[in-house]
C-alpha cells in the first residue's frame, strides 16, 4: 500500500465542560495549563499543534507523561475528535468523513500498536494476528498465509500455534506489530510500544522496528518518553510540553540546537555523539583519489551508512590502516570513512 501524509492544522483538543464556549478566548490568552484550568475550568491537551509526518518518515513525538503526546496520536484514527484544526491523511481532512469512512479507513489503512499489545488470550498467535484479515471476512488460507509471512518479518516464524501466556514481553510486542502490519497499513501510530521491555529486548525491537520501516515505507508516528529512543529511530522529531510542540527538528537539530529552555533542559546530558553515522563523517568516493587506493578497498571492511559511531571505532581499530567502505541501500560503494575522518567528527560534537 502507497505511504500516505499525515498534517496536524493547527489542532487543539479541549477538555471540559466549558470547553466549546471558551474554545475562542482560550486560543487567544495563551494561557499556562494551571492558568487555563484556575481561569476557565478546563485542559488543552493539544494546543495549536501544526506539523507534518512526511510518507514514509518516522516521526517521533517526545514529552513526559500529560505532555499530550498520547492524545495527540489518538486524532490520526479519529479515536479522539479536536475541538479544533484539521488533520490531514492522504490529502483527506478525516473530520468530514463519516463513522463508516472512518472505520474503513482504520480497518485498511491504519495500524496502532500500543504499550500494552493487548492480545487476546484465548487465540493463537496465527489468529491474533489474523484478526484484522478475518473482520474483512478474508478466507481462511489468505489470512493465514498473511499472518505467517508477517511472523517471519518479525523473527515468529514457526510461533503460530502457541498462544499469548507463552510468550515473552519482547515477543508479545513483536505479534502486535504483525497484527497491525496484516492488513498493509499505510500508516503506523505506535504509542509507546516498547516502553514497558527490559532495555536490551527495548533496543532489539528498536533496530528491528527501524530496518522493517525502512523496508517497508510506512509512514509511522512514534510517540514515546525516552530521548534515546527518539534520536534512535525518528527522521524528525517533536517535543512536546503541556499540549504544545514546542520544537521540531532531526535529531541533530533537538540535541545541538534547543530552541527552548525546556528542551535544552530535556536534552541536557545527552551528547550528540550518538548522532555521529557513516553518513555523516564519511568522504564521498568521487572525492578519495590517494594512490592504491584501489588496493585497499578491496579488502576493506563494508559498513551501511546509518553505522553507529561505537561500531566504526571497533572496526576502524581491528582493521588497522585500511579504509572503511560505506556502502548504500543497495550495496554500492558511496563513501570512504578513515581515522582522520572518525576523529574530525568526534571532536565537531564534543
């Protein structure tokens, strides 16, 4: 399925019983979140949020717990309707389709996973993960041989006939992402999904999760807590605090450059060394021109170009002089990273 856009309008979600007839003089003082409720007895969970999840990006919206982040995922499917502002999806404004629009357009174009994958006890693995197949009244064999195929994607290939109680937490996590990849989404909106994991699975699911986005292209909206975890998958990311996105930006844009003294208090201590990737130290191969060179790369190691900075300093360390050779998606010779390289990208982020 083609990845679709998603763009927030100036959104605002008011909750309240006088939230309707404030809406206007609320939009207008820019009140705090204490002030709204002493001042009109209600809570902006979202307020006046704008921004736009590119097809086939992983956006990653950050904020502690009440930031509204949650919220916020929860107007893509109309689970939650704004009090104000659009929300875009596939060029489609989702607040003028009706009830049975909008299922259809849960049912197959949307996937969610949650923190809690919520798997339903009595089913095997193979039917939790069929489920969406068999509301669409798909035949047995078809959505069987989907919900297979989407268990191998995610390392559970031969785990069909188990149920949920003999799963781990890792492994529980890795059905529900198959369970909402079953029916093809264009879009995934994944709530905290690995949150609850022991740090090591956490990271596994992680990489995981990234290397299946990026074979598959789904446009994906990644709300979490953790700040690792959004320099760790998300194309762009946002910040948010008391309903409002306060910054937008790369990775590198959050950590170097906090617009706002509240995300330069979220991101203090953590060191953009962990943004440093092949990619971004790497001399194009047009550029490398010593003599025999191309001696050396060919039996030079091969890295992708989204290796991390710990792994370029162990090879770089147990291939003595020679080159690193980064290679694209596609296993091509691009880049050309050297120890001079590797030391001029530390010390540009120290």
């Amino acid at each position: 399925m083609e990845a679709h856009a998603i763009e927030f309008k100036d959104v605002w979600k008011v909750f309240g019983t006088n939230s309707k007839f404030d809406l206007a003089n609320i939009q207008r003082d820019d009140l705090s979140k204490a002030a709204l409720l002493e001042k009109h007895g209600c809570v902006a969970a979202v307020a006046g949020v704008s921004f736009k999840v590119e097809a086939g990006e992983i956006f990653c919206v950050m904020g502690l717990s009440g930031s509204g982040k949650s919220t916020l995922v929860r107007h893509v499917n109309r689970l939650i309707k704004p009090s104000a502002g659009q929300i875009i999806v596939g060029g489609e404004d989702i607040n003028r389709k009706s009830e049975n629009e909008m299922r259809e357009l849960r049912a197959r174009t949307m996937g969610m996973v949650f923190q809690n994958v919520a798997l339903l006890p009595h089913r095997t693995v193979r039917d939790n993960v069929a489920l969406s197949l068999e509301l669409r009244k798909a035949s047995v064999r078809q959505r069987y041989e989907i919900a297979e195929e989407k268990l191998e994607l995610v390392q559970l290939a031969g785990w069909g006939d188990r149920y949920p109680d003999e799963l781990s937490g890792g492994m529980k996590q890795r059905v529900g992402l198959a369970r909402a990849l079953a029916a093809d989404p264009a879009i995934l909106l994944m709530d905290e999904p690995f949150s609850a994991l022991d740090p090591l699975i956490r990271r596994d699911l992680q990489d995981e999760f990234k290397a299946l986005s990026t074979k598959l292209g789904k446009t994906t909206l990644f709300i979490t807590h953790d700040l690792d975890e959004a320099v760790r998958l998300g194309h762009q990311i946002g910040v948010m605090k008391d309903g409002k996105m306060l910054q937008i930006g790369s990775a590198d844009d959050i950590l170097g450059n906090p617009k706002d003294p509240y995300v330069e208090r979220f991101v203090q201590g953590s060191s953009r060394l962990k943004l440093l990737k092949a990619e971004s130290v790497m001399l194009p191969l047009t550029e490398f021109a010593s003599v025999g060179d191309g001696m050396a790369l060919a039996d030079a190691p091969r890295l992708s170009l989204d290796t991390p900075i710990k792994e370029m300093l162990d090879l770089s360390h147990r291939h003595g002089n020679l080159p690193l050779v980064v290679v694209d998606a596609g296993g091509v010779d691009v880049g050309i990273v050297t120890a001079s390289l590797l030391l001029r990208g530390v010390h540009d982020r120290i």
